[in-house]
C-alpha cells in the first residue's frame, strides 16, 4: 500500500494516526542480526517504491532528531527479537542492579510518577510497547532518553573508605596529621631548673661513666687476646698485623663490647690485588685450629668482608675484617676528641645507656648504631656556645686544607693536642657540668636542630644543609665525618625515627623536670631517670623492618638462617633410622652418628643467645629483662602514682642473679653483653 503526501499530513499528529497493518509478504528466510551486531550483510536488490518511500520517511525521522537533541537511533534491522520486545531505552535502572540492591536517588519523573533508575534521570516520558498484548504502557509517551550521572553520592551510598595511618597504624586520620608525629608535638615549657636537682643530674651522669666504662685490667686483657690472635695468625699468613679499633680503642666502648680487629700484611699499603674473599675463607679455617676460639663465621657477602669469632676464656666476641684502614683513622679521630675533655667521654657513654635502655642503639634492628650516637654528642658539644671541643679537621696551617688520602678519603686531622690550648682560642672556656650539658643535649636536638633541613655534621661548624647533601628524602640525616657519602640514618625507618624523637622527648621532661623526692619504688637514683616504661610510654621499638624471626634486617622471614636451620632439622628428623647407632640424611643420603648429631645440636644451641643479658638458655622474647610489649602511655611525671603501679610485683619477676656487674642490681648489669665463661663462674659461686 501506498500513502500518498499531501499538506494536510504534515499537520496531522502522527500518534492519532491509524494502525496499518503490514501486509503479508512472501516466506523469506529470516534475516539476522546486521553486520554491526554480527550477522550477514543483508542482499539488497531492486526497491520498490514502497520500500524506497519508507526509507524517505526514515530519514526524516532521523533528521528531526537530530535537530531536538542530537540523540542517535536503533535501526530496526540492528535488533534482535527480544531487543524488540524490551526497547533498550526503555529498561528500568533497578532492572541493571544486582539483587537486594534498590535504587539509590529516586528523582522526580515527567509525567507519572514512577521510580526513576538510580543512575539516570529521564530526559522525556517513555512509552514502552509490547508486542504480546499490543497494547501500549505510559500511552502518549516517547522512547526515553536516559542521561547518567557518575558521582560519589550515587556509587558509594554515602560511605567512605577506611583512612589508616601509615606511621602509627590507627584508622581516622592520614600520616600528615598524626597526633604520634614528634614534628608536631608541642613541647611543654620546663620549669626553672633548681642547683640541688642540676647536682643530681651531674652525679647520675657521671655514676653512667663509672658503671659502664671499662677499667685498666680489662683493656689489657684485649690486648693480650689481639696479640695472641696474631700470633696464631702468623702461623698461615706470614706479616700479618692486627690493630684494634672501634669501641675498643676510641675510648667509648662498654665493658664486655665486641672485639673489633683490622688485619693487614707487611708490605702492603692497601688491599688492592689481594683476593679478600678468599683470604678471609683461609682465615676462617685457620682460626678453626684455634683451641680458645669458637663459633668461627665467615661473612664474605658484606661490604667489608669479615670472620666473626668467640673468645671462650674471657666470653668476648669479636670480628676480625681486613685492611678496614679508614676505620683506623675514624677510631684516631673519636679518641682525640675524648682525650679533649674527660666530659666528651662521660656525656657519650650517658647518652649510650640511654639508647640501650629504650632500645634504640641497634642498627642491626633498624635504629641508630652507638657511634651514629656519638657523632650526635660530638656535634653538639662543637655547636654550644661557648663550644666544649673543636672542630679538629678544620684546624691547620696555611690556606689550604691538608691531604691525608686513604681509600679515596682525605682522613685529614689535627692530631698534636698538646698544642691545641694555643691553637683554638675557646679552650677552656665552656665551664658547665656534665648534667647542664646533657640536659641541654636533650633540648637541643628536640627544640632548636632541625633534621629536616640540617645535617649532622662534626667536620665542620657551619651548618651543612639536607638539599647541599641532596639527603632530603631521610629523616634523620648524620653524615661520616671521613667517607662523606655515607650516611648513618639512611637505614631508619619513619616509625623508628618517631620512636627515636620520642624518646628525646620524654627524657627532656624526665631529665628536665626537678622532683623534690624520688619514689620510694625505685632501688636508686638511676633506676628513676632511665626507667623505659616511661621513656618509651610502655612501648616497644617498631620492627617493620626486621625479620620476624631472628629480629635483624638485611633479609625477611623466608630467608633467613634460623629458619632454614629448623627445615634442615626437620629433615634430619623425617629420615630414615638404622637401628640406634647411626641414621641416613636425606639431603647427602650418608648415615649419621648420633654423636654428631648431638654434637652439631650443640652448636646450634651456642648460636641461639640472647641479645640482651647474653645468655645461651633463652632469647629475648624469653628474657626475664624482656619488658611487656604494651604498657600505660604516660604523659606527666614518671613519679605519678598511674606510672608506678605494679611497680613492686614487675621489679621482684625480673629479680635474677647479676653476671659481672659493677653493682649487683644496678643498671649496667641488665644492660650488658655476658659471655658463658662468666655464666659459669658464677655458677660456681
């Protein structure tokens, strides 16, 4: 059939016109979907005028939507039967969610009132058409034109994320406003400092040197272990020299400190065209033989190569590296510094116990090592006015600094201090004790230096910034005073500088703060001052980077050597048994006596040790000196009664028998290294 145009049509409302229905057309196989949706391309021939018409009127629809609102079309022969029967502009938003999921905003629609779909809002009314009954729904309407908001509101109802600090782990707030960041912490004003409480100070001070310091008899006792090492060593390297250094020779090593030895052979300078590695394997070997020595180690994947070693006699430990020349003259260097003034000794050990008791000397662990510490001390007496000690590597003849160049490093020091008095003019001028200095060591480094913009630097008394250094992205900066590439806060962590800052924080109000009385729970004096429930508000050291099994960093749990000691146990044990004499291992399928067995068990028992009173039976989560790992957050005097509470009870579980304690009970005595030799002799007694 064909509809003829004339003018009137164009006036007539095309929803009033009659339904047509299409005339029956010969059986032609279906056709599919287009080539859009996938099917065939459809065969097209010779139209007919009527077809021809159709696809006039077609295009005039199509013109006139696009002149209302630019909106496309679906082509009928791009639908599929059921996309037929359900227009796709026409489908429900509540339809799209999932079940149990209703609408989130229910706009108001044009027309009647219906729910609208959650994420799109009906430009005009819709019409929908089913073919099953013919009859036609919301009748007056056109297909809907639906407009999708994306916003927060709609996609997360009105809920946030979780927000979780990185620093302190606590969920509301981000790491910028951590309440626990020492950055932004304010500072309390200390009250007037009295001359009884400053006189109390300087004798606890001091009582640090006296308690930890080594005396005359044991430091030649490390010279006798060094010269009968050598001796031995000779044996296989013929020249060899062995030279103490670190804690041992720069004048602020503890008792019982690790023996630090440097090996170097006759004829050579330095190390180059020497196979380090392998000498220190043969070393390994040789000292073996030594019937004194036990647990020998090699470590040749570290920086500086070295064999790590046991003294049974005296219980000492000690690591013997080769040609660590540059550490020689650093050792020079800080004994120079402690031969100045005898305060420079006694502040440097007072500010180690302090980084003992609250855990933060380790570096092994994650924090500061002691000598990062004693270049802190250094540091500060240089920058108090009037300075106590120089700068000695800016002290010399001419305008040129001289060379002294070892390792690639100018090592260059003023070593004649009996000239010194003529040479720096402030000798002698800073007269403070040793109690007004560590107090103002304590505000120093929490009131007036800034680690985000200095460095700590003793080379050199004007102030050295992090953007010279290029060191901005650490938080506490200490630089080398000989190899100036290294620095020795590049290992901390943003937790471990935080805990660190804290405690400076609470031993500036503890130290700062004159008590007319000391608790009656305290054994002494001491014991009040460096208490770590409250230098550490009851908290442990963090440990994100340590090995959850052995405590250490440098590697994670799935490497490291105690645990694969255990699989190798375990696969001892999983072997095969042939009778009571000997068993068969299964990695080298060789049988194995049970004495050897028990006597490598042994061994392993010797590794096993604590860190903290040095014992064998036990390691430190075991240890009776082993605080809580939660405790009460103190905030006011440690002399409050909330911060003594169970006091009596914690101090009489942690009572234990005192190995080589200068006082038995004291506080050197929880804080120092023991060997077994000791353990034995008291045992004796």
């Amino acid at each position: 059939m064909i509809i003829e145009e004339t003018e009137e049509s164009e006036d007539v409302d095309p929803a009033n016109l009659p339904y047509f229905p299409r005339e029956a057309e010969p059986e032609v196989e279906p056709e599919s979907l287009s080539d859009s949706e996938g099917g065939a391309p459809r065969q097209v021939g010779h139209q007919s005028d009527e077809e021809e018409e159709e696809e006039e009127e077609e295009e005039d629809i199509e013109e006139e939507e696009e002149e209302n609102g630019g909106f496309g079309r679906h082509h009928l022969d791009s639908l599929t039967t059921e996309e037929e029967l359900y227009p796709l502009d026409t489908v429900s938003g509540e339809e799209l969610l999932s079940e149990g999921e209703g609408p989130v905003d229910t706009p108001s629609s044009v027309g009647e009132e219906e729910p609208a779909p959650p994420l799109a809002t009906p430009l005009t009314p819709a019409a929908a058409v089913t073919e099953e009954n013919g009859k036609t729904e919301n009748e007056g309407h056109a297909p809907s034109l639906l407009r999708y908001e994306f916003n927060k509101h709609v996609f997360t109802r009105g809920k946030s994320h979780a927000i979780v600090c990185s620093l302190c782990k606590q969920d509301g707030h981000l790491k910028r406003d951590c309440p626990e960041d020492f950055k932004r912490v304010e500072l309390d004003p200390l009250p007037p400092m009295t001359p009884k409480f400053l006189k109390i100070l300087n004798e606890v001070c001091v009582q640090c040197y006296r308690d930890f310091a080594p005396d005359e008899l044991e430091e030649r006792v490390r010279e006798h272990i060094l010269q009968d090492l050598e001796k031995h060593i000779r044996g296989q390297f013929e020249g060899a020299k062995l030279r103490l250094f670190g804690s041992s020779k720069n004048g602020f090593g503890f008792r019982q400190s690790d023996l630090d030895i440097c090996m170097m052979l006759e004829g050579r300078e330095t190390a180059e065209g020497l196979d380090c590695i392998a000498i220190i394997d043969s070393l390994a070997r040789d000292l073996k033989r030594h019937p004194g020595l036990r647990n020998i180690l090699p470590i040749t994947t570290a920086k500086v190569p070295i064999v790590k070693f046991f003294h049974v006699r005296t219980g000492l430990e000690g690591d013997i590296s080769l040609y660590n020349t540059l550490a020689l003259h650093n050792t020079q260097l800080l004994a120079s510094y402690a031969a100045i003034d005898p305060r420079v000794q006694q502040l440097c050990y007072v500010m180690k116990v302090f980084a003992k008791v609250c855990d933060i000397g380790d570096a092994s662990r994650g924090s500061l090592s002691s000598y990062a510490y004693t270049l802190m001390v250094l540091y500060f007496l240089q920058q108090r006015n009037p300075p106590v000690i120089p700068v000695l590597q800016e002290i010399y003849d001419g305008q040129k600094k001289p060379e002294v160049i070892v390792d690639g490093w100018n090592v260059y020091f003023f070593r004649d201090l009996e000239e010194l008095p003529r040479r720096w003019p402030q000798y002698g001028m800073n007269t403070e004790s040793v109690g007004q200095l560590w107090l103002g060591l304590l505000r120093f480094y929490t009131e007036e230096f800034d680690f985000r913009e200095h460095v700590v630097c003793i080379r050199r008394k004007q102030p050295l910034t992090t953007f010279k250094k290029q060191w901005t992205s650490k938080y506490i900066v200490i630089e080398d005073p000989f190899d100036l590439n290294h620095n020795l806060g590049a290992g901390l962590s943003r937790r471990m500088t935080n805990f660190i800052m804290k405690a400076f924080i609470n031993g500036r109000r503890v130290f700062g703060t004159p008590v007319k009385g000391f608790p009656s729970e305290y054994p002494s004096k001491m014991e009040y001052f460096f208490d770590p429930e409250v230098l550490t508000e009851g908290e442990l050291a963090p440990n994100d980077r340590c090995c959850r099994i052995c405590g250490k960093i440098g590697h994670f749990m799935k490497d490291c050597p105690l645990r694969r000691k255990v699989k190798q146990r375990r696969g001892h044990e999983e072997g095969r048994w042939y009778g009571d004499r000997e068993r068969v291992d299964p990695q080298d399928h060789a049988p194995q006596h049970p004495d050897r067995r028990r006597r490598q068990e042994e061994r392993e028992a010797r590794d096993r040790r604590c860190f903290l009173c040095g014992s064998h039976a036990h390691i430190k989560k075991e240890c009776p000196q082993h605080r809580n790992s939660t405790g009460p957050s103190f905030s006011s005097s440690p002399s409050a009664p909330s911060h003594l509470k169970n006091f009596k009870e914690k101090r009489q579980q942690e009572k234990k028998q005192v190995i080589l304690s200068p006082a038995e009970g004291s506080l050197a005595s929880r804080h120092m290294t023991q060997g077994r030799s000791w353990q034995k002799r008291s045992s004796q007694h």
